[in-house]
C-alpha cells in the first residue's frame, strides 16, 4: 500500500536533517511537493520528455541511462532511498531530455 504521509515523514527527515528547514519551510515544501508511486520499470523520465521535476526517492532506486544509436544502453546514476534524480540540463534549460530514468525498484517522492 501506498503511504503518502510516510513518505513525506521521510523526506520530512531528510529536509530537517541536511537542509535545516523549520516547520514553517517544511510546510511550504509540503504544498508544492507531489508524490507518485511507480511500478517497477515504468518511466519518471522518457527521452524527448521536459524534465520539470527534482525527485527524491523515499523508497526504491531509479535508475538513468541513455540508449545510444545501436540500441545499446549506458548507465549514467543511480538514485537509491534519499537521494535526488532528474535531468538537470533539461530541467533548468526547458529542453526535451535525452535520458531516460526509471523505476527500478519500489516508489519515489517528488
């Protein structure tokens, strides 16, 4: 079952602990975060997709990589329980990603 208040609880953690954020700060984070849950090997990120999220997994690993023009894939960073993953060159510029991330394993909090 998905549980979203345990997610935040988490990622609430995480912002106390490495950011120093107060309630107020906390609250704030709250109202513009999204949760998603994931299945395992469904996308975060398609290459061609506009990256317009940071990620942080609260629970899993996501996985990015790059498939070149002979179909090979090439593994670029994994994100495992609170760590960060987006396409930052894509997020920041607004430019169609060419990555792609995806669930690896269990569910992520954006």
């Amino acid at each position: 079952m998905f549980n979203t208040q345990k997610m935040f609880e988490e990622f609430k953690q995480y912002l106390i602990e490495k950011a120093g954020m107060d309630e107020q700060e906390i609250a704030a984070v709250r109202a513009v975060s999204v949760e998603k849950k994931l299945r395992r090997k469904h996308y975060l990120l398609q290459e061609g997709d506009i990256c317009i999220n940071n990620c942080f997994v609260a629970k899993g690993c996501l996985r990015m990589y790059h498939v070149d023009e002979n179909g090979n894939e090439h593994m670029l960073r994994f994100a495992a329980e609170n760590w960060w993953m987006s396409d930052q060159e894509s997020l920041n510029n607004g430019t169609p990603s060419r990555l792609i991330s995806m669930r690896w394993k269990r569910q992520r909090w954006c």
